[in-house]
C-alpha cells in the first residue's frame, strides 16, 4: 500500500495525449479509487482486534429492538459493508456516543460523510447539503459560462451533490424547493446582477431528455427512487444484518415487507386479486422488476417510471439532438428553440428539420455524424447572422454564411471518432465522397 501511495503520478489528458505529470505527495484524497481498498483493510484489522477484546471478556455486544436481537461489538464496523442507514438506526435508538482514538464524540456525530442521530425531517439536518451547493455555486464565474455549460455542469455536478443524502433519507420538501431554486437561478444566469427570466418552466426542465426536459429530474423523485432500492433489497436480504436489525426494531409484515411503510393496504389488494392466477407449485416464488429486461431493480428505471407518470409525454427528437456532436452550447440552443416553438428556420420548424432522414450523405456512420452536426450548425449560425444584424448592425452576404455553416459544420465533424485520421482541409472539400 505504501508503495502504491509514494511511487504513483498523475497527468492532464490533453487532445487525448498525457501533459505535465505530477507525483503524488499528500496520499490518498477522497474520490481516489485507492480510498475504498484503504478503508477496507483498516476495518478489517479493527474488527479483529475487536473479536479478540471480546473473545477475552475485554469489551461485549449489546441487544437491540423489540427482540432483543444479540449483536456483537464488532458487527458496527460490518454494517456499512450493508448500508449506512441501519448504522444510523443503531445510534438514534441506542442513544450511544462512541470512544475514538481518546475521545468522546459529540452527539450527533459525523460517520461517513453522514450525520448520525440527527433528524432528517429538520431543516438543519440538511444544511451540509445545502452549503455545499452553495460553496460550488461561488466557485464558478457564471458570467463566463454559456447555457450549455451551465447545463453540463448541473447535470455533472450540482444534480449529484445531494445524492448521498437521498439515497437515506427522506427530504423535506421545503429543502428540496430551495435546491431546485438553486438550479433554476444559475441555469438561467447570465450576464449581470439581478434576477433573470426564467424561460422555460422547472417542470418541463427537469424532465428526462426523451420527454424533452434536460434530465436534472425533480428532486423529490429522485429521492424516491433512490429510497426505492431499500423496498426491493429488503425482502430480499433476509440473512443480512441489517436486514435483521431494522426487523428487530420495527418488526415485518409476515410477507417479509415493513409494516410501517403504509403500503400494507395495496400489498393486501395485489395479494387478492392473485387469489385467481394459477401458480406452479413446482417453481419458488420470486420478486422480479418488470421495468427493467433483467428483472433487477434499477435506479434509473423506476426514477424514469417516476416521471412518465407524472409528465405527459412530449415529442422531441431526443436522440438526434443530444448524441450530436456538437458543442453542448449549440444543443442547449436548439433544445430551446424547440420548445418556445421556433419557426423561422427551414424547412417548417427546427423539429421538423430535426426529423428529416437525409439520404445525400449516404447510411454510414460518417453521413448520419455528419448531417446531425450540419443541422444544428445550420441553427447555430443563422441565430448568430440575426443577433449580429439587429443588435450590432452588422451583416454578412449569404455566401460567407454558407461558408461558415460548411467550416464549422467539417470542424465539429473532424474532432469525432468516426472522422478520426481525415484531414480537415479534405473533409472541407468533399462531404460526399468522405462520408460514402
């Protein structure tokens, strides 16, 4: 391990090619895929030492729920092996403070990144949450940042912050307002101070980008989705600690689900009307998720479940405009463009234009790369020749505005994969003959 630590380096990928290496000097940070592997060797030892103290009467377990359910002394270093949130449980109910390296932690603690014995339905609870989005947000010079970048950096970093957090507890919807306030107010930034016009509605922002939102998502929904795997893994885990525990303290229904979870009355109704389904009595049962092809729960498929059912379904071609490859600030524009409902460009409308199956630059991979960025860069220039012409009184003749369309429309086509060893000056000349 040390060694891993003292003799690994680090370099920026530049254009693909490895720039300025840096060697490692500070150890492990968070994030680094070393942490897990550390953390696991560390706990490991701890636990044993723990067995031994209580093998030699040093240290004992304790009892725990309605049953009294024996747990040993070392079992709270297995939980988060599990989950995070039976550990919480064992402190809210225990009332217990616990001894580290001389000290007697405060209460609540911190463990994990996760306050414990706190209490998620007050709004306190979830200030870490909320200034650590607000610590990013200050970070990052706005002003400079176009709408795609904006929407990038929500979808790669702001949506995720809280994700911890939701995948444990439930947020109150006062918290979940103000986080989604958050987003709205530097999605639709710009240049200045002061508030700005809020062009399309949050509800339509947030949906997932096949129902023509951006796929922030609503952040109670994803909460409920992320709680949502506790539901399936719980009758599923019978045998785990954890498992174990929560049962203890809360008992289970005789089906193996919670009966605290206020869905007793549905389960009783599903189970009726099975009463008529003939079933083989040589096969066990078993639970299966029917969103998903592998019959698995899915995050992703029950968030997006989630939103199908409570957004009505809104026709954009989805995938035509957000696998191009485009600079994101372009997609971000067609995308609004779209939805405000403009009709200036050709042919009728920029979905209509989006929809178009153009066969002159052939099936292949190159042709469809190719008149996917052409469209879009159509848009691109024709709203930067009408910005030029109203708010700078500057203009262009036709032919230079079909040269740029055809420049950027090659140079966005040359930095792809597809188009990977093909000059650009050659790709210039000849769209057809490249792409065929």
């Amino acid at each position: 391990m040390r060694g891993c630590l003292s003799s690994s380096s680090f370099a920026i990928l530049v254009n693909g090619n490895a720039k300025g290496w840096v060697k490692a000097s500070r150890g492990l940070r968070q994030g680094d895929p070393l942490s897990p592997f550390l953390f696991t060797l560390v706990a490991d030892v701890l636990s044993r030492l723990m067995i031994r103290a209580e093998e030699a009467g040093i240290t004992e377990g304790f009892l725990v729920g309605r049953i009294g359910l024996e747990c040993p002394c070392y079992s709270l270093l297995m939980i988060p092996y599990f989950s995070l949130k039976p550990l919480w449980i064992f402190f809210k109910t225990l009332r217990l403070s616990f001894w580290f390296l001389g000290k007697v932690s405060e209460w609540p603690l911190s463990y994990l990144g996760l306050p414990l014995g706190g209490n998620p339905k007050t709004i306190g609870f979830w200030d870490p949450v909320v200034e650590r989005i607000s610590r990013r947000l200050d970070g990052w010079k706005k002003t400079y940042l176009s709408l795609g970048g904006r929407i990038t950096l929500i979808q790669s970093c702001l949506s995720h912050i809280p994700s911890y957090f939701l995948s444990l507890f439930k947020i109150p919807v006062s918290i979940a307002s103000k986080i989604e306030k958050m987003q709205r107010d530097f999605l639709w930034s710009g240049v200045g101070e002061g508030k700005r016009d809020h062009l399309i509605r949050w509800e339509v922002v947030s949906r997932p980008r096949e129902m023509g939102g951006l796929g922030f998502g609503k952040t109670s929904m994803r909460n409920s989705a992320l709680l949502g795997k506790w539901l399936w893994r719980f009758p599923r885990e019978r045998s785990g600690l954890w498992h174990k525990v929560i049962a203890s303290i809360y008992g289970t229904h005789p089906n193996g689900w919670d009966a605290n979870m206020g869905e007793i009355d549905l389960l009783q109704r599903l189970m009726s009307s099975l009463h008529s389904v003939l079933l083989s009595p040589s096969s066990s049962d078993s639970r299966a998720w029917s969103l998903s092809s592998s019959g698995s729960f899915s995050v992703k498929s029950f968030f997006y479940a989630l939103s199908k059912d409570s957004n009505p379904l809104m026709f954009l071609p989805a995938k035509f405009l957000w696998s191009s490859k485009v600079p994101s600030k372009v997609k971000a524009l067609a995308w609004l463009f779209n939805l405000v409902g403009v009709i200036w460009v050709p042919p009728r409308s920029i979905e209509d234009m989006l929809v178009i199956s153009f066969r002159g630059l052939g099936n292949s991979v190159r042709g469809k790369i190719l008149w996917q960025i052409a469209c879009l860069t159509l848009i691109w220039m024709v709203w930067q020749e009408r910005n030029n012409r109203i708010f700078e009184d500057k203009g262009r003749t036709e032919e230079v505005v079909w040269d740029l369309i055809w420049f950027y429309s090659s140079l966005w086509a040359s930095c792809t994969e597809a188009f990977r060893g093909v000059p650009l000056s050659i790709l210039q000349i000849n769209w057809i003959g490249v792409c065929v």
